[in-house]
C-alpha cells in the first residue's frame, strides 16, 4: 500500500509491504507504471500497488561509504 512519495530533487516512494514495514523505494528513471503514480499527484495514500526494483549501490558524500537504496524498476496500481 502506497504511504506517500516525497522529495524534491529525486523522489522516496514509501509502500507499507504485507507484514505492515514500511520500505521505501528511490524513483530515479521512468519505469513502468510511473505515469499512472503522476497522474495520482498527491492523492496516493491508500493505494494498492506492486512494485519491482533492482539493488543500487552509490557513494553517500554526507555518510563517506557506499550504501544500496532499492531503485523502483516497475509499479503496477
């Protein structure tokens, strides 16, 4: 279920997953499903979705390490 998507440079999708843990999910590239999620605008809350995405490692400046956000690949609504 869709908690929110937030951000202002790069957007954090935020899905409650079935066992009710939150993940969230870095929206860097169009994907499939992304139109439907803009079309949504600000009214995602609630919405029940699927989701796919793939592991990406990238260098945090501000951490100083390399740290794996999961990078949305595909959303079915």
């Amino acid at each position: 279920t869709l908690k929110k998507v937030s951000g202002q440079d790069l957007y954090v999708v935020e899905i409650k997953d079935t066992d009710g843990k939150t993940q969230k999910f870095v929206w860097l590239t169009n994907f499939e499903g992304s139109d439907r999620l803009i079309n949504l605008g600000n009214d995602v809350t609630g919405t029940k979705v699927g989701v796919s995405y793939t592991n990406l490692e990238y260098f945090s400046p501000k951490l100083k390490e390399y740290i794996v956000r999961k990078k949305i690949s595909r959303l079915e609504l």
